[in-house]
C-alpha cells in the first residue's frame, strides 16, 4: 500500500532507476524509493530535472504528483489517463445522473461540511451558541441547498475564526494557507476520481466552464474545515509565508484520522471510500449510499505512516 510523500525541494534530478524512484541530492548521492510505497510527490524546486520516464511511471502508478511555482503554490497537478477498467460505462452513469439526484447529493455534502464547520468551532473556540448555529444550519440544509446554508454558515465560521474583517480570496497569509491546503486535498481528491474512471469536469454541484475539477471541488467540501481548522491552530505561527514545515504539516493532513461510515481511517483512505461509495450512488440512482467524513480532531497515531522529504531523511 502506498503511504509516503515526497517533497522534492533540494534534489538536483529524479529519474527512474532499476524500477525504482531515483532521487539525486545537490552532493550527487542517489537516494531509491520503491513506486509502490509512494502515495504523491510534491515537486517545489524549479530546478530539479525530472525524467519523462518518471512522469510516466507517476502515471501508471496513478501518483498524485503536485507541481508548484517559485514561492511553493501549486500550480500543477499530473493525472494519469483513466485506469479503470470500464471507463465508458462510468461516463453513462455521470451523464444519466439526474437533477434530483444531484441535488439530494449535494444536500447531503453541505450538511457534513456545516457539521464539520461547527466540531472546529467547538475544538477552538469558547462560542458555544455560534457552534449550535451551524448544527442548526446543518440540519437545515434541504435539497440543492436552496436557501444557502452553506453560504450562511460560512459568514459565522470565518468571521468566529478570524474576525469581522476577514474576507475569502483576498492576498493575505490566512488564505493563503487556506488554498495550499485545499489544493492537497483537491489533488488527492482528483486522483483518486481519475482512478474510478470518473470525469472531473462533470460535477454534482460546480459546473463552471472553465473548472476542469469540478467534481473535486464538490467532494472537497466536507474536508475544507479540516485545513480551517489547522490554519487556526497555528494562526500566531504565520508570518510572511509559508515554511517548509508548515507545507509539510498541511500535506500530512491527508494522515489525519477521520470517521467515515462508521470506520476509523486517515483522510487518504477516506477519500478512496467516498469515492468508492459514490459509484454506488450512481450505480443505485440513491444518495443513501453516499458516504462522508466527519471530523475527528485528535492526534493520531502516524507510526505506520511517514513522510520523506527529497533528500530522504
């Protein structure tokens, strides 16, 4: 099972050796990692040479691989054409997916994104009645979310976290770590979708034009205040932009545990079983199947877990 991540930050080239991941560090010492071990690569120094090799075995792999700019944003991400074995009979069931199912789906996604919004709340603040606002929004959220509760659970949630003058998408470091660890997510969301042979322009609830991750985008919502609640842990600790460790930290969210359908697993795995159930949606035409993770906000327990840098220490 694939577990570990690469942050390729140092390394002078990776290529493929031996059937192996071959990193070269700036001393010229070459460092293996078997594919079957690696989950994703995070590809942040503009100089390192990779191999078109490599790129290819990511892809066979179906690796999620994470491309950033100069100052560590992601940029690109590299998708392998789709693996599953049936891939036309998926694209009928997105394409037959009717409009009450979608907004019954999409009813269901808020309502977990609300509940998870309102246990950071509780886990961060003293604001016990802004906490039973967004359990009251939650259980209110009827289908296609009509009245906007998602819209108005997100004004409490942020203006709770970061204050009355807070706003989404502005240049500032808050958001700034919010979208690098919503990216994390939408990748990993991605690769996985690409992996059950879904399209992911075709989404329940985005549809925008020019979104090619539509479909991540709806699947990313109940995981959203997972990253909002690590950005406010570590509020006083932001300053200017972000550090390594603090990229490193936000990338082994996808370690954190979470309950999903009764089971405890870490967000990774997570991802893979609402994916995975999603299919049973479609498949079924019943939202009932569809399952979503709820937060859980506790250390867990990694040791089965690790995360190399390039230099593979």
């Amino acid at each position: 099972m694939s577990w570990r991540t690469l942050i390729i930050n140092k390394s002078k080239k990776i290529n493929v050796k031996n059937n192996n991941i071959c990193v070269t560090d700036s001393e010229g010492k070459e460092i293996l990692f078997a594919f079957t071990e690696i989950n994703s690569i995070i590809f942040e120094n503009n100089y390192t040479l990779v191999s078109c090799n490599l790129l290819a075995k990511i892809c066979q792999y179906n690796i999620f691989a994470v491309f950033c700019d100069e100052i560590y944003e992601p940029r690109g991400l590299l998708l392998s054409m789709s693996n599953h074995f049936q891939p036309y009979a998926v694209l009928n069931m997105q394409l037959k997916i009717t409009a009450d199912l979608k907004e019954k789906l999409w009813k269901e996604i808020i309502k977990k994104k609300i509940w998870n919004s309102s246990i950071v709340l509780e886990n961060v603040t003293d604001f016990f009645e802004v906490v039973l606002i967004l359990q009251k929004y939650s259980n209110e959220v009827i289908n296609g979310d009509l009245t906007n509760r998602e819209g108005l659970s997100a004004k409490v949630f942020f203006r709770t976290l970061y204050g009355s003058a807070f706003i989404r998408q502005t240049d500032d470091l808050i958001n700034s770590a919010l979208n690098y660890g919503y990216k994390i997510l939408v990748s990993c969301i991605s690769r996985t979708l690409v992996k059950y042979g879904l399209i992911l322009h075709l989404g329940i609830h985005h549809i925008g034009k020019t979104n090619p991750y539509n479909l991540s985008y709806d699947f990313i919502e109940p995981l959203r205040p997972l990253v909002d609640y690590w950005v406010t842990k570590n509020l006083y600790t932001l300053d200017g932009k972000l550090t390594y460790n603090q990229r490193i930290s936000l990338i082994k969210l996808l370690d954190e545990k979470v309950e999903i359908d009764g089971r405890i697993m870490n967000v990774n795995n997570a991802i893979n079983y609402m994916i995975k159930s999603f299919i049973s949606c479609l498949k079924d035409q019943d939202e009932n199947l569809l399952k979503l993770p709820s937060l859980l906000l506790k250390d867990s327990n990694n040791n089965d877990e690790e995360e190399l840098n390039s230099e593979g220490e």
